[in-house]
C-alpha cells in the first residue's frame, strides 16, 4: 500500500527509536541454553554482570499456556533484564505465550528458529522454520499486537542446501517487515538431517561476514551475532559490525568471563569482585530454595566453574559435583568448597 512522505517519516523514526531502545537492552547477552539457563543460573550469573540480557531456556508455547506457570516462568526480580525464549509456530498460541510471558515480567519475548534438535523438528518449531518465513512473520505479527515489550528472533543463516546469501535475506526482510525488534544470528548454518545438536554447534564452519554483510544492508536495525565466540576480546571485535554479541557455552563453562562485561561492553566503572560476598549472596539464595523443595545442586550445578585457572578449584569442583546432590544438602556445602579455593 503506497505511504505518504509524512507516513513514512514517522514509521522511520519509529523504527529508529525501536532501534535504540533495543540496542541498548541488547548490546550483549548470555544465549538461551536448554537445561542450563533456568532461573537459578540467571541469578547467579546477575551476580556477575549488571547489564548483560539473560535469556530463559526454550520454552514451548504450549508448556507456557497449559503447564505449570509458576514453576516454568517465576523468576527472580534481580534476573532483570530477562528475556523468554518461545518455541512453536502457531501464531495465536505463539501470541497467547508471549502475553503470559509479559504478565510474569519479562523484557523480551524472543522466538526460537535455530534448534535443531529432532524432537523440535518433529513439532514443527525451532530451525525448520527458517524455510518457511511467512509463517515466522505471521507469528511476529501476532506476538507483536499481544506485547508491548520487544519480540526478537534467533535463528541460523541458512538450513541444509539453502543458499545462506538468498535464504537470510528473504528470511530476515519478512521477519523485520513483521515487526520484529530483532533479529539474533548464529552464524553456521544448520544441518536438519545427518548431524546432532551438538555436531551442529561445530561442524558447519561459522560464516561471520555473512551476518556483517547482512547488518549492511538493514539500517536501524538490531542484528546481534552468536556462535563461537569464546571472549570479550572477540566480542568487542563483532561489536565493529553488529548491534550485540550473544555468547553461550564460553559463558556458562568460564562465568567469570561476565565479571568485565559491564565494563567493556557497557562502559561502567570497572569494579574488584567481592568473592566471599558473592559466595555468601548464593548461599542465601540456596538455603531459600531448599527451604522451598529444592535441592541445593538446583544452584550448585551452575557454579561448577567459577573458579576456572584458580589454585584449588579441583576441590571446588569435587565437592559441588557430589555432596550438593543429597536432599539434606544446604548452603554449608557451598562454604566447604569455597574453602578449597585460593583467591588470588
């Protein structure tokens, strides 16, 4: 439908204040991980870094409408900004999601199109649907009209034979054209039949410049990188070509990594890490979990490396991995392994 000038001048200063509003909540981010990101390693890792987007682990928008609310989305006020990572493809469900998603607090509401995994595939969700854009953007839309908050997508650039130049960018301009804040990108293709998940983090080859290349071509425009990137210093480097870096595994295997980020990606004063105040804000957290059912290897889990390249941290590991797993366990467990450790 042809716009006037006048028209079409405040949907470009709309879409110029949407970019900077997200470009500042988005600049770097701790990657929405199954099984990992839960709510208590959101927590912990709050601890380390003020301002970088934590996002939720994959949640199917079914399990948000129909499952046990409170269990799947309650988190901690101190986990702000969070994100919710949704997975399906119906749009009103999708829609319906993303409205409880709001009610409970989140930031964003981001929409999985890069897992891989059969299950998912079998669904009809995650990165099968990059082959089918129009159903992403009708599902943008939706969530879109439903939230006030901004609605992003993940996805990879490209799946299977998919010319990764054509496919991207027929993808990305239906999905931005829906009104989508953002737009995530792992930067390997995905491989829907004949790898595994995990084979699909690192055998197709990561093709950066095709997410730079990308950015080029979209002005006021939030495109974030993910994939391989293992360090600040990397992270920096992306920030020359694209909105916001998104790092996972290095992040979760080494958190320290988050100590810095305020500081290098976010421009606050660099601040020394209070570790026994750390160890003593986590134990609070725990004894409150146990007090409530859980387990205190719930929390524990995540913290196994903390103290990655630190004199004493095979005791540190030792004693997280087996005695947080009893029921009885408490935050005690949690001082006896910071014991083991050597502070520099």
């Amino acid at each position: 439908m042809f716009k006037s000038r006048s028209e079409e001048k405040i949907s470009e200063n709309y879409n110029l204040s949407r970019f900077k509003t997200y470009r500042s909540l988005g600049r770097f981010s701790v990657a929405p991980m199954l099984d990992w990101t839960d709510r208590h390693c959101r927590f912990f890792h709050r601890q380390l870094t003020e301002s970088a987007l934590l996002y939720s682990e994959m949640i199917v928008a079914d399990a948000a409408i129909c499952g046990d609310r409170t269990k799947i989305l309650s988190f901690s006020e101190m986990e702000h900004p969070v994100a919710l990572q949704l997975a399906g493809s119906d749009a009103g469900k999708l829609a319906e999601a993303a409205r409880i998603g709001a009610d409970f607090g989140y930031d964003e509401i981001n929409l999985n199109v890069g897992c891989p995994s059969d299950h998912i595939q079998s669904a009809a969700f995650g990165a099968c649907l990059m082959q089918e854009p129009d159903t992403v953007a009708r599902a943008v839309d939706a969530m879109k009209k439903a939230v006030l908050i901004p609605v992003t997508v993940k996805c990879r650039i490209g799946v299977d034979e998919q010319d990764s130049e054509a496919a991207l960018d027929e993808f990305g301009e239906q999905v931005l054209s829906a009104g989508a804040d953002a737009i995530w990108i792992h930067a390997r293709k995905v491989w829907l039949k004949g790898l595994s998940p995990k084979e699909n983090r690192e055998i197709p080859p990561l093709d950066y410049e095709r997410v730079y290349r990308f950015r080029r071509k979209k002005i006021h425009t939030f495109i974030g990188i993910n994939g391989g990137i293992q360090s600040l210093d990397e992270a920096v480097a992306h920030l020359e070509y694209v909105d916001g870096v998104m790092i996972g595994r290095a992040a979760y295997y080494n958190p320290l990594l988050l100590i810095d980020v305020d500081r290098r990606i976010y421009g606050q004063k660099a601040k020394k890490v209070d570790y026994t105040l750390l160890i003593d804000q986590m134990a609070a957290y725990i004894d409150i979990h146990v007090r409530n059912g859980g387990r205190a290897s719930h929390v524990t889990r995540h913290m196994i490396g903390l103290f990655h390249g630190f004199a004493g941290v095979r005791g540190w590991r030792q004693i997280l991995s087996t005695e947080t797993n009893s029921y009885e366990a408490t935050s005690a467990v949690l001082f006896k392994a910071f014991e083991q450790v050597v502070l520099p």
